[in-house]
C-alpha cells in the first residue's frame, strides 16, 4: 500500500462502520485474503457492486470515468503480467480492490474480486510509528457514480 502506508505500520481498524452502511470506493479497507485465510491484507476500494471497472493505457477507469489517484505510487502498468480482470463488472456481495503501489500489489487485478463478507473493517488511523500518524480519508472521486 506503499506510498500510504509502509511495513511495519500499525493502524487501527473501524469494525463498526461497515455494520452501519457498506464500503465506499476510496476506502482502505483490511480483509481475509481470500486465497489463504490465514492472511489479511489491507487494499483501497475502487469498485462496488454495479460498477464496471476497466483498466488499460496506464489509468483506472470507474463506470467509463477516469481516476484521479494522487495516493499511488505509479500508474498501474500491467503490461507484462497477468491482469485476468482489467475489464470487470462488479456484482453484487463483492468489491474490487487495488494496493496503491499498484505495479506491485497482490489485488483484484491478479486473483479477482473480494467477496463482501472477508472485510474485517476500514483502515483509520496510522499511527506507529508517532513521527509517520495518518488518517485514511476517504479520496473523492468526482464523476463517478
């Protein structure tokens, strides 16, 4: 999740949030990888069920609008790998999920969409160590909808 977060960071995670409404595309939220259960990741929500993700020419495209990412550490350059779901439709019960340092992330590019039901919350305050504290907001995404 390089530039946002970083080895070693401990954050602290909303589990209450989620039981009140469901994650929103911009969220970071922490998850039961759902290839090996004994791991949890923690990626940025960029699709929820409806929406129609494509990714192609170095961008991220959300329902036929172009991302503003500032958060990444690089355009998602796919090129020389295997991105079975650059062209997805979100259904319901799961949602689409991309690492900010996008050209080195295990996400939905790579094993697919994340069922609903791994999310074990939304990722809200760094804060080890004290000199690199952040809140994960919630970026805006204008135009999509």
């Amino acid at each position: 999740m390089e530039p946002t977060l970083h080895n070693s960071e401990y954050i602290l995670v909303d589990k209450l949030t989620y039981r009140l409404r469901s994650p929103e595309r911009g969220d970071v939220v922490v998850f039961v990888y759902p290839n090996d259960p004994s791991l949890d990741y923690i990626k940025r929500v960029i699709g929820v069920p409806g929406d129609h993700v494509v990714i192609r020419n170095l961008h991220v495209y959300v329902n036929g609008h172009q991302l503003n990412e500032p958060y990444t550490a690089a355009a998602p350059d796919y090129s020389n790998s295997n991105c079975t779901y650059c062209n997805v439709k979100v259904p319901k019960g799961d949602l689409f999920v991309l690492g900010d340092n996008r050209n080195n992330s295990s996400d939905s590019h790579e094993w697919g969409l994340l069922p609903r039901k791994n999310v074990i919350g939304r990722a809200w305050v760094s804060y080890w160590p004290l000199p690199d504290i952040t809140i994960l907001s919630q970026p805006q995404y204008p135009g999509v909808h």
